[in-house]
C-alpha cells in the first residue's frame, strides 16, 4: 500500500472513532431533548400560565439520566433587595464518562415586614437569608439543567421551540465510511 493510501486510510479510521464519539453524543441529545413527562409538570401558584417542574424531580431525573452529578456554588450575594446564588452543574455523560457542566442562576427577593420598604434594613425578617439562599440555590440549579435540554423543562414556557433531530444518521454514515476502507484496502 503506498504511502498516501496508509495515510487516506488512517485519516479514514480516526473519522470514523470521531464519529462514534459524536453518535454516541447525539443518544445523549436524543434522551435529553424528549418532552419531560406530563406528571412531573406542575402549575406555578402564583403565575397562573406558567409551568414548571419542581426541583426534587429535576434533582431525580438528574440522579436516572446521568446517575453521577454535583453542584458547585460559584457565587452568592445580594443583588438590589434579593439574595442571589451562581452555580455549576457538574454531570457525566453517561455514555462518554466525560463530565460536562453547565451554569445557572437564581434569585429569590428578601421578605420584609409586612407593608415595609425592602431598602429598609431593620424590616427584614431574621429567618430571610436562611429561607432564600436554599431557594435561590435550587432556582439556579434548575436553571442549570434547563440549559442541558427539554426533559428538564428548557421550553416548558416558551410559545415557539424547535424538535430535535439527530446530526449523525448513525447506520447510513458508517456504512459509507465502511465503503471507503474496503475501496481503499482493495486498491
């Protein structure tokens, strides 16, 4: 085999073990871009047309799709008359192993006493921090894997969304790429 033919066929290899990397990412894209069931959709209470899916069954759909992630708290703080919380989502690939991350934020607003001015220092109540930092956190957790796809609610509000299409027709690239190293082996 000449020189040019080993190196046609050995650039050929390494597409096809890139290829398989990027079939293998396209399942993951394919699970994480379904629809979340309809049971774990709830209602807000407070904004009658908005959905959403409560953090315990984001935190377990997270737990069943990618069996091992973290959350890291990048930042707290206060941000006008709220607390608020920056975290990455750190989960590995269950096909891969590589572990990925995505980033997130919340806020939650500082409850006062009633009919006080939130600038007003003295009319916060003493348990405010306690109750909104955890629910700043986990608005910002769920944010974070709002970014991973639409089985964690990523366009559960949005009027207009476009449905996922695999990038890699699986069977029909392989079989081509397969074509051209029998080509190149008989030449």
């Amino acid at each position: 085999m000449s020189d040019n033919k080993t190196q046609s066929l050995a650039k050929i290899v390494g597409n096809l073990e890139k290829f398989d990397d990027f079939v293998k990412n396209d399942q993951l894209l394919r699970l994480v871009n379904q629809e979340p069931p309809a049971s774990i959709i709830e209602k807000h209470p407070i904004a009658p047309n908005v959905k959403y899916i409560p953090i315990g069954k984001i935190e377990m759909m997270l737990t069943q799709v990618f069996q091992n992630w973290y959350v890291e708290i990048l930042k707290t703080g206060q941000l006008l008359n709220s607390v608020e919380v920056t975290v990455r989502l750190f989960y590995r690939h269950p096909i891969t192993n590589e572990w990925l991350h995505q980033d997130g934020t919340g806020a939650v607003a500082i409850q006062v006493d009633k009919g006080k001015n939130a600038s007003d220092l003295a009319a916060i109540k003493s348990n405010a921090i306690m109750l909104g930092l955890p629910a700043a956190k986990s608005f910002a957790i769920k944010d974070a894997a709002e970014h991973i796809g639409k089985l964690f609610g990523r366009d559960l509000n949005r009027k207009d969304s476009l449905a996922f299409v695999p990038s890699y027709d699986i069977e029909g690239a392989k079989e081509k790429i397969r074509e051209k190293l029998d080509e190149d082996n008989k030449t």
